[in-house]
C-alpha cells in the first residue's frame, strides 16, 4: 500500500494541537474582514510569505498576531471545525486540543465565548465525524504564575468543560518551575497535566516539568536525547513525548527533517507520537508530519504503526474508548 494511503488509514490520535495555530490565512482574513479587525499583512500571500521563521519567538509574534481576528463564539467553532475536516481526513480518530484563553482574555474576549465556541465544534466534529476529544488550557509561561492563577479562576465556573492544563509560549528563561504552585493547585482540582519542554530549553526543563509539575506527557522534548540519564528514565518510565517535526524543522530545532532525531527517541525505547503543533503555520496536518518524517528518516510501517499506537495509548481517555482502535 502508498504509504500517503497507509498513514492515513491508521488509526491515530492528535496529542499536541494548538487550536490557535491551524488558523489558516484564508480564514484569518475572512474572519478579520467580518470583526473588523486590522492584520500586520495585506493579503493571504503576504501572511503566507511572512512565514520564514527563525526560532520559536519569531513565530509565536506572528502567531499572537493572528489570533486577533478571532472575536466571537462562531469564529473559535468555524476554526475548530476546519481543523476537525482536516484531521479526520488524516486518519486523526482523537485528538486532545490546546487552547491559549489569556491571549484571548487579554484582548477582551470573554473566556466563555473561547470555550463554547470550541466546545461546540467538538460536539459537532464527534456527530459528524466521531472524532473524540478533549480540551486542555494552556498557560503561557512568558506572563506570571500570578496571571496564571487569574486564568485558572476565569476557567473555575467551566472545570467540567477541561480536561488538563498545559505550559506553552517562550521557553527559554521561563522554567517550569515558575509554575510549581499553579500546576499543584491544578492537580488538587483532578486535572491532567502536561507542558512543553525540551523544545528550544534544556533538557532540565524536562526534568523538572516530570518532577515539580508531575506532566503526565512533555510535549516536545526531544532535547531529552542531550541527556543519558533522562533517556533512561523516560524509556523506563514510558511517558510519552508528542513530538512535531514539521514544527521542529520550521522552528529551526533540527535545520532538517532527516537530521530530527525523533527514531533515535523511538529506537531507544521512548513512547513517541508524531502531531501537528500548528499545522497552518508549519507546513502540514498530522498525516504530512507522518510521512515525510518517515520519508525523512526511513520509519518502518512497523514504526509508524507503534507511533500511531503510542498515541492511543497516551490519549487522556479510558482504556474502553481506546479499544475499538488498538
Ligand atoms: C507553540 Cl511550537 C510552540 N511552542 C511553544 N508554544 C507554542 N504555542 C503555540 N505553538
Ligand atoms: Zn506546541
């Protein structure tokens, strides 16, 4: 079978989505044009060029930039239902969402209008499609623990609604350990925890993410391969890794596909998945990020069926909603 036709038929989940990030320019100016919202660039061309990334701060600028078209409850549904087209056309069966609420908040959108408009392309991406899923809020660790908590307290009324919490943004500088307090008070309230680390930082941000923020999962984290003893660990361990390689590649983390080291991670025993980040950014939807790394780096089938498994087996869901795929 081709292997476009052999990814896609896998059964798979998305663990590392940021919702924000598969806004893609042709929706972003529609969506501008409706609220009346200003964007730095003048076309869909323009956006797309402007895509040349340097390092992870140089694409979230333009990240947070368009972000700002996003205004009512039906533009965050119209968002989350095109990415749910996309991934269900890719094979995706669960997929686990990150959604930012304080670059939101901050431009005055109301934290409800955020998470009902999500809400609802969930429920209708499971009738439609039966994709399941889950909503997981991320802080973003560039502002204070302190406006964390202030988030977290906006979230409080619709805990019922989120499933986990996460750390994203700039990495460098902003350890997870910032976040010790908000992350335990967020584990009190029963919810999953995970975090980007190991990305553009050390890989002793992975090891405190595990350590004083107890992440159930590191998104990213191949930079774990910088260090013998937390290879180990997380090879004994098994917590899994959502790596990106599209997003590793465009965020000049390996300066190519064939030299990211994600079957160095798996050839050593580490639970990896392969996901998306931010597709409309980056260059491709899960199923691209499956075949070229496997193009890139020689997986087998084999592999790429462990990696579409590992990525079941990681979903934050219980063991009969994952039975039907394994
Ligand atoms: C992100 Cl690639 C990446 N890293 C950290 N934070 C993010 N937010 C959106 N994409
Ligand atoms: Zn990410």
């Amino acid at each position: 079978m081709e292997l476009d036709t052999y990814v896609r038929a896998l059964p798979k989940a998305e663990l590392h989505l940021h919702i924000e990030g598969t806004l893609e320019p042709e929706l972003m100016f529609r969506l501008a044009a409706r609220n009346g919202v200003a964007l730095p660039w003048a076309s869909v061309e323009e956006t797309r060029a402007a895509y040349d990334f340097t390092d992870l701060q140089s694409f979230l600028d333009l990240y947070y930039a368009g972000a700002a078209a996003l205004v009512h409850e039906h533009d965050f549904f119209d968002l989350a239902m095109a990415y749910f087209a996309r991934a269900h056309a890719d094979g995706v069966v669960h997929a686990e969402l990150f959604f930012d609420p304080q670059t939101h908040t901050a431009r005055g959108i109301a934290f409800d209008t955020v998470l009902s408009g999500l809400e609802r392309a969930c429920r209708d991406a499971h009738a439609r499609y039966g994709i399941g899923s889950r909503l997981i809020l991320c802080f973003l660790r560039h502002l204070s623990e302190e406006e964390g908590f202030a988030a977290l307290a906006q979230a409080m009324p619709h805990l019922g609604r989120i499933h986990g919490v996460g750390l994203d943004s700039s990495e460098k500088g902003h350890p997870p350990s910032k976040f010790a307090r908000l992350f335990a008070r967020c584990r009190e309230l029963g919810l999953h925890v995970v975090a980007h680390a190991g990305e553009e930082g050390p890989p002793a941000y992975i090891a405190e993410a595990l350590d004083v923020l107890k992440a159930e999962r590191i998104d990213h984290g191949v930079r774990a391969a910088e260090d013998p003893a937390l290879m180990q660990r997380l090879a004994h361990t098994q917590v899994p890794l959502t790596v990106c390689p599209l997003s590793n590649v465009r965020l000049r983390v390996f300066p190519t596909l064939a030299q990211h080291n994600l079957k160095t991670l798996l050839d050593a025993g580490l639970k990896v998945t392969i996901n998306s980040d931010d597709p409309a950014y980056f260059g491709g939807y899960v199923a691209k990020n499956y075949i070229d790394t496997a193009k890139a780096l020689g997986l087998t089938k084999a592999d790429l069926k462990r990696i579409a498994r590992n990525s079941l087996e990681a979903a934050f869901v219980d063991d009969a909603a994952r039975a039907p795929w394994l």
